[in-house]
C-alpha cells in the first residue's frame, strides 16, 4: 500500500478456467452454473478490475494447480499478485526483486539481469531463438542422455525442458537471476516487443522459479487469438476443452485497458528460500498429504 496499491480480492472460483494448456486445473460440477474452475492465478479477474479503473492492485491468494505435487509444489498454494498502471515489466523487476530480497535477506541485493538468448547460449553454446529445432534437439540429447529416447517435437517443451534442466540449474543459489526477453511463442499473455520477443520476465534463485511477470498485452483481440491458439495446442495434446473467458474479453474490448505490468510470486517458495526448508511441505501447515 505505500507503493500506492489497492489491495483486491478475487473469487477463487470461476465460471472460466485458464487459457495456458501447460496448466492443468481443477474442473468442478455445479447443477445450477455448470462447469466452474478453482483459479490457477488470479491473473483474469484482476485484469477485469484494471479494465474498470481499478489503478493499481494486488493481492494475496490461494491458486489450485492439478497434479502439480513435489518438493517445490503443492496443489494448492500462496501467491501475491500485482498489477502497477503506468509500469513496464523492468519496473516491476525492481520491485518484485526488493521484496523478494526483503522477505529472504540471505540472498544478494542485486539481481542478475540476462536474456532468454544469452542464458542459453552461455550455458549450451546454442540460439534458443533462431536455431532450428533439431539443433535443439540434438543439443538436449548430449547434455541430457535421459531424453534419447523422446521425440522432442514440440519447441516450445523442447526450450522449457532445457531452461529447467540444463540452464537454470547452474544460476548462483545465493542470489537472483532475472531471465528477460522471451521468444514470441512463450510470450503468455505479455506485449511482443520492437525486436520481436517477449517482454516476459522469470526470477530464480538457482534452479527454482520465485516470480514470473509481464508488460502486459492490452489488446482484446491479440487475448482472443492466443487463447484460441492455447485451445489448439488442448486439443492437439488430448486435453479438455476449455471455453474462453468471454467476460475478459468484454473487459478488454471497451478499450480502457491501461498500461501496466503485472507479476506473480510463489509466496511459499520465497519462504523456503527464507527458512532453508528443503521441501514446500516444511512451510506449510497442511500439505496436500495431511488434508
């Protein structure tokens, strides 16, 4: 609040689930409004608040992810959410790593800022934007003997699974790495920019993920292409169907959406970072196993 934030609260249960076929939700029956979703963020609705003229907003919130349990996830988990009107994703960077950094003191200060490209080609010597596929592939072949066997079609799997278990594992474990500029086809629902990437950002400290954020798009139109495009790659992978959130898209298409960046952080996984747990069930007090 003294950054000029109006705390929200959004429904943890909606008539719309995610766009992103990477996320697996929970799908529940209702006899009166049918199929509803426990929220994977609160990303949706925030933004219909922002569209309203909300200004800028955060949160702190349960999200729900399916079959997401490990020593880094819990189905159901804490996530602090804000939206800055009139920032760009950079700002939000700043912000997300001071916080962060105040929360879990035992890290570094300063983040180190790379590129998409540049972390890759440090670490692997290839171009995850412009090599082709198959170099990729042959790429995680050699450094991943585990994968030999896989086909490894699909590029954009293909990058994440070399960012998970290639790149990221060798950031520095006592301070943040901040990954910038994204390839096109990871943008989410952020802004492509004049070079033709992302302007996407992931904060890690080693290998695990603490905040992801966007400069975010603002165009009713490019929303509907990329979740139709999300329902492809559903459909394409056996998923189930999942309607488009129609009532952002009508938030979106009055044309006040504002400028403004947005960033979401695993609120559970800067407490692990901050107390030393080896395991997100050490931070909490009723893990998925004891419910």
């Amino acid at each position: 609040m003294a950054r000029g934030y109006l705390e929200v609260e959004t429904p943890v249960l909606g008539r719309s689930g995610v766009a992103d076929a990477q996320l697996a939700q929970f799908a529940l029956s209702d006899p009166v409004y049918g199929s509803l979703y426990l929220q994977t963020s609160p990303e949706y609705a925030m933004k219909r608040l922002l569209a309203s003229g909300s200004g800028s907003i955060f949160q702190i919130t349960k999200a729900f992810r399916q079959g997401e349990v490990g020593r880094f996830h819990n189905p159901e988990f804490t996530l602090v959410e804000w939206y800055g009107v009139g920032y760009d994703h950079l700002h939000l960077i700043d912000e997300a790593c001071a916080l962060i950094a105040r929360l879990a003191p035992s890290l570094m200060p300063e983040a180190r800022l790379v590129s998409f490209r540049q972390a890759f080609r440090d670490r692997l010597g290839v171009d995850p934007i412009d090599d082709p596929t198959g170099l990729l592939r042959e790429c995680a072949h050699a450094c991943l003997p585990s994968t030999r066997e896989l086909v490894l079609d699909d590029r954009d799997a293909l990058l994440d699974l070399l960012m998970s278990q290639a790149v990221a594992p060798h950031f520095p474990t006592d301070a943040m790495t901040v990954i910038t500029d994204y390839p096109a086809s990871q943008a989410a629902l952020a802004r492509i920019n004049s070079q033709g990437l992302a302007d996407r950002f992931e904060i890690y400290c080693g290998a695990l993920e603490l905040a992801n954020g966007f400069h975010e798009e603002a165009n009713r139109d490019e929303y509907a292409a990329r979740f139709a495009a999300e329902a492809r790659k559903r459909h394409a992978r056996g998923l189930p169907a999942i309607a488009q959130d129609e009532r952002l898209l009508a938030a979106l298409a009055q044309g006040d959406f504002p400028e403004c960046a947005g960033c979401a952080l695993g609120f559970d996984r800067v407490l692990m970072r901050a107390l030393g747990a080896a395991h997100i069930n050490d931070v909490l007090a009723f893990p998925i196993e004891q419910t």
